[in-house]
C-alpha cells in the first residue's frame, strides 16, 4: 500500500510538473526546435498584399539563413490579435488598425518592424458611370470627386467607406450625402457593380483592377492620385506583431524573423516585377494576372529598412484616428522597438 502510495504521489507530482511546463510554454507561445537546429514558428497572415514580404523572405531563402522554419496560419482582422495572444502564430503580419486596437484594449504586443506602407486601394466605378460622366483612368481626381457627388457606392466595411470618405472630402464632397449600401464582401461589392446594383466601391487590389481587366469597370482613383491613401500620408500599412513576452523570452528568434522580412521587403522594393516576386505574389494573391499583381506591388511602399520611427507612427496614429477606426488610437515608447533588426 506504501509503494502504491509512493507511486500515486509520484505521478501527481510530475503531471503537475508537466502541466507547469506547459502553462509556461503557452505564456509565451514558445517555438520548437527541431532535430536540425531550426526554429519553427508560426505566422498569422491575412491573404492581402502587405503578406507578398512572408512569402518573398520564405522562397528567398531568407527566414531559412536565419534558423526559421515558417507555418503560415490565415486568419481574419477578427481572429488575429487572439491567435497572438493565445500563442497559436508566434509572429502576426498585422494592419496597424488591429494593432493600434489591441493596443487601445492594453494588450502587450510588441511591433518590431513594418514591411509595407501606404493603402493599395482602387475605386472603381462602373463601365456605365464611367461613360455617363466621361471618367477614365486619367480623369483628375477632383473631377472624379465631383462625378461621385449623389451617386450610389458599395460597402463592404467601415474602414474603407471612410477611406473612400477622406478622399470625398478633399476634393469638397460630402460622403454623408452618397447613397451607401452595405455589402457582405468585396466579392459581393464586385457582384453589385456588375450588375449596376451601385456605381462604384473601393477596396483593396487587386479587386478593382480585375474588375477593370474584366471590362466592368474603370479604376479612377489609387494612392498615386489619392494622396491620403499613400505612405507620405497614411504612414505604415503593415506591421509584425509579437507578444512582449515571447520577444522577451525569444530574442534571437525574433531578430532572425525580422532580419529576413527586412531582407524581402528590400528585394522586393529593387525587384519589383522579377519571377521570384511574381511567383510569391501568385501565391498571395491567387487568381490575379501578372500584369495585375505586377499593378498591385506598384502600389505599396516597400522599405528598404523595416524600422519604425516617431514620424511614422505619427502619421499611422493620425490616419487610424481620422478614418475612425481606433477612435483612442495611440502608440507609447515601449509598444515597439528596432533593436531586433541590424
């Protein structure tokens, strides 16, 4: 009975251990490494654009030169700051939006680069608008402003209605008196054009531009003739995100991640339309045409250095407050860092 007491105790003890160890684990969201020596982690991704730099820095070789092994993990701006702060993705490639936000909610994460800037957004409106207020691709953006005043628009959210808004604005047009119809998707704002349910919408590319490339609209607007969709104005487009903890507890991991995504985004600022960046945009942007994907990595601003600034922040901070999406938006000395990148 003693042994059989001493064994019972003995197990308890080390579950608890084990279960220790593995609430510990969890706190963090600790990588693995493998028999090889490399470091797996986990990637949390969104499917846009901003993801071309993860992919780039994956067939470059980049993370790989660094230890790293990559899983990506898509997720939505709805399930992305709770995968990083359950330790499901070690690394989330973020929209500044979900991270000023989760910084509003005084979660700990930690931003240690950004690899893309500006909005790459496309207002397309269409082919019938078009013909009726002779619009084209070269129309001067506040003859298009104009144009748009009374119309009918798509919504598929409140961020790009008010991205759409800033641009109305500056050209003397009031969003508040378009009609506005909301919509499910992006998917379903291309639908509804189509069938010249609504006259226009803006989102992300490559939408727009495929809706042009299939003859059913015209893109009128993008951040090179809107300059409040651009980096100058609109500051960061993407960050990546880590728990303080996990950077923390894994410095040389992080430095590794950020160094290659670095490495990628300057690849991709030299070689904007080389294979290697095509190939990896394919698999970002799946479905799209070279030419688009090349149009689409045209409008980004890829840095040729990932570390963030004041005057950065400044002008994200700005745009996140003034398209209402993170009303108490602010970003504190210690909410991110470049001691991870050379």
């Amino acid at each position: 009975m003693r042994q059989q007491t001493r064994t019972r105790t003995l197990a308890l003890t080390s579950a608890a251990l084990l279960g220790a160890a593995l609430l510990s684990g969890c706190d963090d969201g600790s990588s693995s490494v493998g028999s090889d020596g490399k470091t797996t982690v986990s990637v949390g991704l969104s499917g846009n654009i901003f993801d071309l730099s993860i992919h780039v820095a994956q067939r470059n070789g980049y993370f790989a030169a660094q230890g790293i092994k990559v899983k990506y993990v898509t997720l939505t701006a709805s399930t992305g700051t709770s995968a990083l702060e359950s330790g499901s993705v070690q690394f989330l490639n973020d929209s500044p939006t979900n991270y000023l936000s989760a910084l509003s909610k005084g979660l700990p994460e930690l931003a240690v680069g950004w690899n893309g800037g500006g909005n790459p957004l496309g207002l397309v409106v269409s082919d019938e608008f078009a013909k009726k207020h002779g619009l084209t691709a070269d129309t001067p953006p506040a003859d298009v402003a104009k144009a748009l005043a009374g119309s009918t628009a798509g919504a598929s959210s409140a961020n790009t209605k008010a991205e759409a808004g800033l641009f109305l604005k500056a050209h003397g047009v009031d969003p508040g008196k378009l009609t506005w119809v909301s919509l499910p998707s992006p998917a379903a704002d291309k639908a509804a054009l189509a069938k010249d349910e609504i006259d226009w919408f803006v989102t992300s590319e490559p939408i727009p531009l495929q809706v042009q490339k299939d003859g059913d609209g015209v893109v009128v607007a993008d951040p090179v003739k809107v300059p409040q969709w651009a980096y100058q104005d609109a500051g960061y487009g993407q960050v990546v995100a880590v728990k303080k903890s996990y950077a923390g507890a894994n410095a040389d991991t992080v430095k590794g991640f950020a160094t290659a995504v670095q490495q990628a985004t300057a690849y991709i600022a030299a070689h904007p339309g080389d294979a290697k960046v095509l190939g990896a945009a394919r698999e970002t942007l799946t479905g799209a045409s070279d030419d688009i994907l090349k149009e689409s990595i045209a409008q980004v601003e890829w840095p040729t250095s990932g570390k963030l600034d004041d005057a950065g922040w400044a002008k994200t901070v700005a745009f996140v407050k003034n398209i209402g999406a993170v009303p108490d938006a602010k970003v504190a000395a210690d909410d991110w860092t470049n001691k991870y990148l050379p």
